[in-house]
C-alpha cells in the first residue's frame, strides 16, 4: 500500500487528536513552526496540512493570531468520479510495485552474474 502524502498524515494526525479531545473546538492548533519542528517537515508541508484542515472544514484561520479548531468533520460520500479513480490509481500502485519487485529481482541476477 503506497503512503500518503506527508501534509495528509499530519492532517490525519491532527484530525485523530481533535476527535479524540485533545484539542476541542476553540483551541488553538500548533503553529506552522512547531508542526516544522514536531513533524520534522518544511513549511510548506505544514501549511498544507492546516490548509488540509481548514478545506475539511476542522479548523479556521484568524489573521495574527493563529488557526483555531472550528469544529468536527462533516461526514462526506465522494463521488462515483473519486471513486473510480481512486481505485485506478490504487490498480496502478499495485502495478507498479509488482513491476518494481520483478526489476529488482533482475538487477540482483545481473550483479550475481557480473560478479562471477
């Protein structure tokens, strides 16, 4: 199974701790520089992950002050459209990776073979 993007796992990560009550509607969120700091991650990819938030309708922006817990996540039904090409790209992956295990497969022959 193929990771997520880094932004969408501490999105995740921050989702399951508004959900779970550490940080309850009102508080606020960790600021761009201690999620670069915490995650180990570059401010882009902290940004995102708040935008991820706020687009999922869990958090708000306050210009100066920070991004504060708006509320929980609606529950959504994607569409037949995400769905299949969820699934597409899910084959692919699949693909992929059986394609990258056969090649390496072949470079380990080709070394063992060059090697004698």
């Amino acid at each position: 199974m193929a990771r997520r993007p880094k932004y969408q796992q501490i999105a995740d990560d921050l989702r399951g701790k508004i959900l779970d009550g550490t940080y309850a509607v009102g508080d606020l969120l960790p600021s761009t520089s201690t999620l670069m700091a915490t995650y180990e991650v570059s401010v882009t990819v902290a940004r995102a992950a708040i935008k991820q938030l706020q687009t999922d309708g869990l958090a708000e922006g306050q210009p100066g002050k920070g991004v504060y817990v708006s509320g929980e996540p609606q529950p959504t039904t994607p569409s037949p459209e995400f769905v299949e090409i969820s699934q597409r790209i899910d084959e692919l992956r699949e693909a992929l990776d059986s394609a990258m295990a056969r090649l390496d497969a072949r470079v380990t022959e080709l070394e063992k073979t060059i090697r004698r």
